[in-house]
C-alpha cells in the first residue's frame, strides 16, 4: 500500500504540467513514454467518439510492449476520416505514435 501511495505522489508530481483530457476520467501512461515516433499496434473497444472526430477513447488490450494494462485512455487521431466509419462499441486494431505527451492514432480500422 506505501509503494502504491509513493508510486501515485511520484506520478503526480512528475506530470503536474499535463492538461486533462476533456472527455472524462482516463489514465495517462507518460510515465513510461519518452518522446517516441516508433508505431505501437493495439486492439481495443472504442467508447467515445469526439464531435469534431479529432480524438477518441479507447478501452484498449494490454500493450505489453509499453508494459500497459488494459485500461480506457484518449487518443488523438493524425486524420479525423480515421474515426468517420466508427460508432461507440466497435472492435478496433489501431497503430498509434507517441509524441509530445499525446499518443497519436496514425492506422485504425474495424476488426
């Protein structure tokens, strides 16, 4: 419980200057995350489509190279038509970057 206590207080700190993303609660993983172009892939469940189809979130499968749990998170995406197609529920395989702080959808589509 102390470790877990300690690890949260560490977090905080070193990610006081994030903004939160304005959908809702959500987990951000910068912890682990230099800035990286290198692509991830990941599956998951889409739960939130933005209006202007700029961003959306996802309950996505553990990523274990990025050592993440299964967990919903936002991303953005590099071309909103990735996102038009789409509707809350569907299965998604996705590629995304991770840069300046935001991971970043660059190939998305339906499973």
């Amino acid at each position: 419980m102390k470790n877990t206590v300690l690890s949260v207080l560490v977090y905080m700190v070193l990610n006081v200057g994030n903004a939160a993303f304005a959908m809702g609660d959500e987990h951000n993983h910068h912890e682990n995350t230099a800035v990286s172009e290198k692509t991830i892939h990941a599956t998951g469940t889409v739960k939130q489509i933005a209006q202007n189809h700029e961003s959306l979130r996802i309950f996505h499968d553990p990523i274990p190279e990025l050592k993440w749990p299964s967990m919903n998170m936002p991303f953005e995406v590099i071309d909103h038509e990735l996102t038009h197609p789409l509707e809350v529920g569907d299965r998604v395989s996705f590629e995304f970057i991770q840069k300046e702080g935001k991971s970043i959808i660059v190939r998305m589509k339906k499973q």
